[in-house]
C-alpha cells in the first residue's frame, strides 16, 4: 500500500458562514498535515486533498461528522500515492465552489446520478446513449471516452456558447462527465433548462468509474489539478490518443509549457521535453524568463518561506486589508 491519499471530493450544501467556516477548516488541514485546494462557498464545500493515509482518513471523518453537512454524501474518490501530491494548502471562500456562472441550482433540479457501474452497462446495452465532456478542452485533448461529444471550451462558464453544438441530441439520452462529478452537477442542470430531457451524469465522474469499473473505454489519460497533471484511469483497454505537440510522435506525458507567459497545458514527449528544456517552442525555449527545466513539466508558484502556518496567517492579513481599504472607500 502506498503512504499517501489523494481525496477528490465536493458537497452541495448551504454553508451558513462561509468565511467563519473557512478559518475553521484551514486549521484542521494545518493540524493534520494535509495539503491542497479547498473551495468555500455558501453553496457548499469542493476540495483535493493529499496527506498520509492515517490523515485523509481523519478528515474524511471530521468532515462527515460536522453537523453542516448531516445527511449528505460526500462521495470521497481516494486515490493511493506515494508522496503529496501539492506543496501547498489552499483554503478559500468564492462565489460557487466550480465556477461556472450558469443560472442553476442542482440541490433543486440536475440530471439523473449514474453509479459507475450503471453507467457502464448503460453504454454497452442502450444505443439510445450519447456521451457529453464537460470539461475544458486541454482536458478531453488528454482523455476522453469513446464517441463522446466534446467542446472547445477552457471554462463551463464558456458552455452557454456552445449548447447549440448539441441540440440535435435533445431526443437522445445524454450522459455528462467530468473529472469527479461536480461540473456535471451544474452543466447538466443548464442541459435541462435548456430544453434537454434525458439528462444523467455519471456520479464520482471519471476518477471514481476508474476505481471501481476500472475505466472501460476512456482513451488516454485523465488530467487532474495536482503535482501528478495526469492520471492512468484505465486498466482494462487503454489506448493513448494525444500526440506530442512537438513531434507529433503518440504520447500522453501531459506538462505545462516552463515559458510562465506562455504556461500552455499541452502533451509533450520525454525526449522532446529534455531537447526543448521544457518549453513548448523555439520561442518558448528562448524566453527570458523560462523556467528551469523540469522533466515532469509541473512548476508551482516559488515557495520560498512558505509553510501552511505561514500561508494562514498571511491571509488573514490580506483579509484585514482588504476589509480596511473597503470601509475607507
């Protein structure tokens, strides 16, 4: 077994004190020496996670056990690891916990949850059923499954501008995915609105049918918001469909350009990542500003003096400040 868990997870319910709750919850992180991102809102909770195993299980437990959340899921993907998978802690309030700006509420209405094992054999014994990737299109360019639909969008805000994309599906029964199930929430709510009727959309996402159906049919890899930037999810067919955008050669090494202006999301081979000292093009390679180079393509901002404490107390800093500069306005 590996040391570490990666948890993915979100929660759609109402937090009364959103920043009160966010205090509370950096702290617990600091106190279990778990990293990550943590996203708070007054529509509910979306985190991921990396700590040792004994760790992410306390959290999973203070978590279920808070009386915000009773009676609710939180339905954790876990993955296994050997290390932490961020070098930071992140634990902040915004507006939505996936940004998205669509007019929908999915404690209210949203498309029908598939369990992973539904969802399967949905795909393989109704041909009534359509595939439809919520993601960005850096994301689906890495993974994606077989016959889905696909948009060329970096953000679900960027939906709207492309629903009409797939209004000949409106009598078909369409199925959304994402990478752990919290985009769909919203984006197939926006499907119904929209005039859509047999909406569904697989539960826990593309993470969680990995663990549990082995990730049947998904080509390539799945990218995630992590030091790890993609993940295998299929070990029953796997198959590589990106290509390096160098060589043009197949591969799913998936990197962010070291050029910071530049910062591209893009699939390079190893060897053409050594040639290119991380960069994506000539230019890129020439750029004052190039990173070191680093051969899994991952750079995190510099964090020099940091330590989750430190990240703490800095923020309630800023807090003050900003909170002064609003009121002398």
């Amino acid at each position: 077994m590996k040391p570490y868990s990666v948890l993915l997870y979100y929660n759609y319910t109402p937090i009364p004190n959103p920043e009160e709750y966010r205090i509370k919850h950096h702290l617990f992180c600091i106190e279990n020496n778990l990293l990550g991102r943590v996203i708070v809102a007054a529509e509910g909770l979306n985190g991921t996670i990396s700590g040792l195993k004994s760790d992410c299980d306390a959290y999973m437990r203070w978590l279920e056990n808070d009386p915000i959340f009773a009676g609710t899921d939180f339905d954790f993907k876990i993955e296994s690891h050997d290390i932490h998978t961020f070098n930071k802690l992140h634990v902040r309030v915004k507006a939505e916990i996936v940004h998205s700006d669509l007019p929908v509420n999915p404690r209210i209405k949203t498309g029908k949850h598939l369990k992973p094992k539904e969802f399967k054999e949905m795909l393989k014994n109704d041909p009534d059923v359509v595939l439809v990737d919520m993601r960005s299109n850096y994301e689906h360019e890495l993974g994606r499954f077989k016959g889905a639909y696909t948009f060329d969008m970096e953000n679900l805000r960027d939906l709207p501008d492309h629903v009409q994309e797939i209004e000949h599906l409106k009598g078909k029964k369409v199925i959304t995915y994402c990478t752990g199930g919290i985009k769909c929430e919203k984006a197939s709510a926006y499907l119904l609105e929209k005039g859509f009727e047999n909406v569904y959309q697989l539960h826990g996402g593309i993470i969680k049918y990995g663990l549990e159906e082995g990730g049947e049919d998904f080509d390539g890899s799945c990218y995630v918001f992590d030091n790890r930037v993609a993940t295998q999810v299929n070990s029953v067919n796997p198959e590589v469909i990106s290509t390096c955008f160098v060589c043009q050669e197949s591969s799913d090494h998936m990197v962010n350009c070291a050029n910071p202006e530049c910062n591209e999301h893009l699939a390079i081979c190893p060897s053409c990542l050594k040639e290119m000292e991380g960069a994506c093009s000539t230019a890129c390679k020439d750029h004052p500003r190039k990173r070191p180079y680093n051969e899994k393509g991952y750079y995190s901002k510099n964090s020099v003096g940091y330590s989750p404490e430190l990240g703490f107390k800095s923020f309630g800093r800023n807090e003050k400040i900003e909170k002064k500069k609003m009121a002398q306005s």
